[in-house]
C-alpha cells in the first residue's frame, strides 16, 4: 500500500469512528452515580445491566462513583455531570441531605433525573426526579422479618456494611418491628473490610449469645458472617437471611446456612432507566405511560428480563424492582445468573 493509500485509509477510518461517536451522542448519552466504593462487587451487575441497556437502545451510558465511598465525593461526581451535558443522569440516594444540592444541579439545567437503589419515591419527587427504580427497604426488612418471626426469631443482630447510607438502617428498622426487637441495639456498623467483618460479628455473638437470628445487608457483609458462623459451629443452627445474592450465599442457601435472600433485582435499577431516558428521548415525550409501554415492548428488553428471570413491577409513576425471596426451593432459577445478572 503506498503512502498516499495509507493515509486514505486511515482518514476514512478515522471518520468512521467519529461518525459513530457521534451517532451514538445523538441518540443519547447518560451516566449513573452510585454511591459504591469500588471495593462492592454487588454493583457489578448494575454495570453489566447498564452495558447492556446501552447496546440495546444505541446509547451511551457511563458508570461513575467514588472510589472509597464518600459521599461528599459523590456530590461533586454529581455536580460533574449537571455540567458535562448530560441526557440524562441516573442517582442513587444515598442520603439526601448531602446529596440534595448537588442533585438539584442536574434538574436546574432541565437534565431528565432518575433515581435508583436507595432513598425513597418520595424524596425522589422532592428532588425532581422523574421516576424512582429500586426496592422499598423497609417494607423488604419487614418482609423478611415476618417469615423469621414464624421461625421463631426474636432477637437478631442486622450486620451493616455501609452505614453511610442512611437508608440502610431501613431494611434494619423493617426487620426489627416485624420480630418486636429494637433495631437500634441490635444494628452493628461492620465496615466493608471481610476481615473486620468476620471478628466484629464471632464477638458480637460471643457477648450477646441470646441473639438467634443474623440478618446482613448484602454479599459485603454475608460472606464474612457465614464464616463466622462455620468457625463457631453455628452455621445452619444459627437462623440467618441476607440481602442480594452472590456465589457464597447461593451456597449457603443449599447447604442450610442461610434461610433465604432477598433479592432487589439490581439488574432493573441499572436496565430500566437506561431503558426509559432513551425511549424518552427518542419518542420526544414525558407521558411515562406510553413511555413505559414501549419499554415493555421493545423486543430486546423483553428478551432480556425472560432470559434472566426479571419481573419489574410497573407502577403509575415508579419502578419496584424487588422484593423476591430466593430460596431453597427456587435458587436454581436464580444462581447461575447470580453476581452477573440478579
């Protein structure tokens, strides 16, 4: 190839690219902020959902958060968005007084808002969001603490990972009332490190051995709990639940250690906003209804949530993308997709 030919051809290869990119603006370009720390593996598969969602309505969507999980670094992510342009961003709510200001950045430059995971319908209205995708935290810690209340639990220890959420304690409160115990004693603020989990929760149940019951908050902090409880001798004859799945708590629900999970379905809350804001885009509408109805539709979603066993719970207004129980009766449905799609 001569020169001149080469440098033809990297011209046109470079205007293709260019052209893509651009196309791919045109149709929309995104971001979702989450407010975990890069050591959470549980946010893996809303990463995998919001890929996905990206490829399936030709967007482009970025995933970004802080690395340690502070949120007052999650704040200026947010700020950085409101002004990059954005099409639209995607929240979660982690709490809302940090993160009101920031948020309402976004909404002041008229960038369609959805919030996820965390936080409240409610507050996501006072934020100006358009709609809220996730599941209720406390209604899913009260679902869960009716089915150990007829196990016969009543008194529990919740091991909370990321207390810096506020809305996590909800899932703690939920538990605590449907069981007649006081959350707020039996919360324990573990940290994310698994070694620093492991020893917090052996002492816990070393000084209060009256506690039968361990409800954790997610892989972060079951994982090391279920080793807790194997050194001690108390798996399987120590009541436990979790929040979220992951290959170690799949095993411990068929092996016995753990009674059930509860799964939020984190694939919806990275999939469907995505899914909205483009359609909303494309269509040229607010009417969340016809908005919603062609996310049903599209034959591509539609593939995806049947293949993976996802059902979303439209509402007038928002998403609830859980609560399910996964148990030993049901896990072989969910755990081959487990940490990359449920």
């Amino acid at each position: 190839m001569t020169l001149s030919y080469r440098r033809l051809a990297l011209t046109l290869l470079v205007s293709v690219s260019l052209s893509a990119m651009g196309a791919a603006h045109a149709a929309g370009r995104y971001v979702l902020i989450s407010h975990a720390p890069d050591s959470d593996s549980w946010w893996n598969t809303i990463k995998n959902s919001i890929k996905q969602a990206g490829e399936d309505y030709g967007v482009t969507v970025d995933y970004r958060n802080p690395p340690s999980g502070d949120l007052a670094d999650m704040a200026r992510l947010i700020e950085q968005a409101a002004a990059a342009g954005y099409d639209g961003v995607i929240v979660t709510i982690a709490d809302y007084s940090v993160l009101q200001g920031a948020i309402g950045k976004v909404t002041a430059k008229k960038i369609p808002l959805v919030t996820i995971n965390s936080g409240t319908t409610e507050q996501s209205e006072k934020l100006g969001a358009i709609m809220h995708v996730g599941q209720p935290e406390h209604a899913a810690g009260k679902g869960a603490g009716e089915r150990a209340k007829a196990a016969g639990v009543k008194s529990f220890l919740c091991v909370n990972h990321y207390a810096t959420n506020p809305a996590s304690f909800e899932r703690c409160r939920g538990f605590g009332e449907a069981i007649g115990a006081d959350y707020k004693k039996s919360t324990l603020d573990s940290g994310d490190d698994p070694t620093a989990i492991e020893s917090k929760v052996a002492a816990y149940l070393r000084q209060n051995p009256n506690t039968n019951g361990v409800l954790t908050l997610g892989p972060t902090s079951a994982s090391p709990t279920i080793k807790a409880l194997q050194k001690s001798g108390q798996a399987g004859k120590l009541w436990m639940a979790t929040f979220d799945l992951s290959d170690d708590i799949s095993k411990g629900i068929k092996d016995g250690t753990v009674a059930f999970a509860i799964d939020q379905q984190p694939y919806l809350q990275g999939y469907i906003p995505v899914a909205v804001l483009a359609t909303m885009k494309e269509m040229k509408t607010t009417d969340l209804k016809k908005v919603a109805d062609a996310v049903k539709a599209n034959p591509k979603t539609k593939k995806r949530f049947d293949e993976y066993g996802l059902v979303p719970n439209y509402g007038p207004r928002h998403i609830s993308s859980g609560p399910g129980f996964v148990t030993k009766e049901n896990i072989g449905k969910v755990e081959k997709y487990a940490g990359q799609y449920r």
